[in-house]
C-alpha cells in the first residue's frame, strides 16, 4: 500500500504557537497532518486538527499517524476539540476522547480561538 510509504515528520504549527503539526509525507508532497499540543507538566495532550487529502482516507494513515503519535508520547493522556465527522469518527475510533469545556490543562488551551 501507498500509505507505507509514508513518512511523517513533527514541525511547529504554523498558525499556533505552541502547536506542533505531524506532516504526513509521500513521495515529498504532504497528503496530511496532525495539529496537536503537549504538556509535559500535566501529562495532556491536545489533538486541535486532523486533516488527509481524499486518496488516502480509507487506507488507515489516519489510524497509523495517532499510534505514531501515541509511541512518540507514550506518557501522554489525549484529548480532542474536534468536531467534524471525518476526525470525529477516526478519534473514537482511537479512543480519544473530547475534552470538555473548561477541564484540563490551561497551557494546552491557551490561544486556541
């Protein structure tokens, strides 16, 4: 399958200071990320974007990039703002939960509009 051929490499997120995007990488075009944060202090982490170009949806990449994020972060309990059906659905699938209103960590949270 395509998706082995995949790297995936952590940058800092662009549009968030403090975020750290996981870009999915084939054949040196970008075909996904995973926008999170971390706290180390809290043992928290914070999954705020989930984003696969169309081909590589349904091929489990999605499934392979959050246990890549898992085994990069074993000590780290997750949690998730997102809401659309495509992330909804792969992050219930992987038992991340959403994080509720006001709960967690403040760091994690800071910034995000």
């Amino acid at each position: 399958m395509a998706y082995r051929r995949v790297e995936m490499l952590a940058s800092p997120a662009p549009e968030s200071a403090g975020s750290v995007c996981l870009l999915l990488v084939h054949i040196r075009k970008v075909v996904g990320r995973v926008t999170y944060r971390v706290c180390d202090e809290c043992a928290e982490g914070l999954i705020t974007d989930v984003v696969l170009d169309e081909p590589f949806r349904d091929c489990g990449l999605g499934t392979r990039a959050l246990s890549h994020l898992r085994a990069q972060h074993p000590d780290i309990t997750w949690h998730t703002t997102l809401e659309k059906r495509l992330s909804r659905d792969l992050l219930h699938r992987m038992r991340v939960p959403k994080a509720a209103s006001g709960d967690g960590c403040a760091t994690l949270t800071a910034d995000l509009g």
